[in-house]
C-alpha cells in the first residue's frame, strides 16, 4: 500500500494544499484526495456529494487540514465531476454502490494503517450523495480507533457517536 503521509504544510496557520494519491486494492487503485499538515493529527474521511470530487471538496478538505485534521476524501466516481444537474444525475445513476463501498472501506483502512495519525480519533463527513452513503443501512460503523480494529460494511449496522446532519430545504 502506498504511504504518502508527509507534511504539506506548517503549523503556521499557512493554507494546508492537499494532492491526490492512488489507493491500491483488490490488483487495482483509485484515487483519494489527502490533505494534512503533518502527523499526530485526528483522521477525517470525506464523501463527495452527486457532483464528484471537484474543487469544492478539494477545498473544504485542505480547509480542515489548516484546522489540524488529516483528511482523505475517495473518488467515487473515477475522476469524473459534474457541473450541471443533469451531469450529476447522470454519474450517479452510473454509480456502483457496492463499489463505492468497497473503495470507502478501502480509504478507511489506509487511514487506520497510516500509523502517524492520532489513534482514537476519526470521524467522517458526507455531503448530499455521501451523506446518503454515510447513513445508509449498509454502510460502514464508525468507532473510535484504537489498536487493529478494522472497518468493514456491516449489514443493519447504526451509526455510533455523535451525529450532526444539517439538512437544506
């Protein structure tokens, strides 16, 4: 697996510039986008919404890692983004949720692996199409991380911790 945790920027309260690195599983790889200021720092997964992994995200993720979070946001779509509704309806109907999955829990794992990262703190955040993902019946349960303890898919499975879900009408 692919180790990329470095410094990307300083404690100087400096805007934090993330890049895009390529997860490999299962003889394949995708990409994630990882934004950190360095090690010793909380993990924060991040779901893309309908329109893709764009500049947005890109942005709200390094945002976080200027806040002190080490942050990785999966492509779900493969590099594909949208920029009208009908492109976004479009990749999402497209979308291969059990894939998605598979590539969620793969960003997960390569977090857990990342042993420069606090141990015990990891939160996720999802917006529009990767909230649905994070509140999904089969979706991933998230804990605090201590030890080995992996993340799996797990079927029924509740959301455990805090929630917050903003919803805009």
């Amino acid at each position: 697996m692919l180790t990329v945790l470095e410094t990307l920027g300083s404690d100087n309260g400096s805007m934090v510039r993330g890049k895009t690195i390529q997860i490999a599983y299962n003889s394949e790889a995708f990409s994630c986008y990882f934004s950190t200021r360095g090690k010793n720092r909380p993990a924060m997964i991040v779901l893309h919404a309908w329109w893709g992994l764009n500049d947005f995200l890109r942005n709200f993720c390094d945002r976080l890692a200027s806040e002190g979070f080490s942050t990785m946001a999966p492509d779900l779509y493969g590099g594909c983004t949208a920029s009208m509704i009908e492109q976004a309806e479009n990749l999402r109907s497209k979308l291969d949720r059990k894939e998605a999955f598979r590539k969620i829990n793969a960003t997960l794992d390569y977090l857990l692996s990342e042993k420069q990262l606090l141990r015990g703190k990891m939160g996720a955040i999802g917006f529009s199409l990767g909230g649905h993902f994070a509140f999904d019946r089969n979706t991933v349960t998230l804990r605090s991380i201590t030890g080995n303890l992996t993340l799996r898919l797990q079927s029924q499975s509740k959301a455990q911790g805090a929630t917050l879900a903003p919803v805009g009408t």
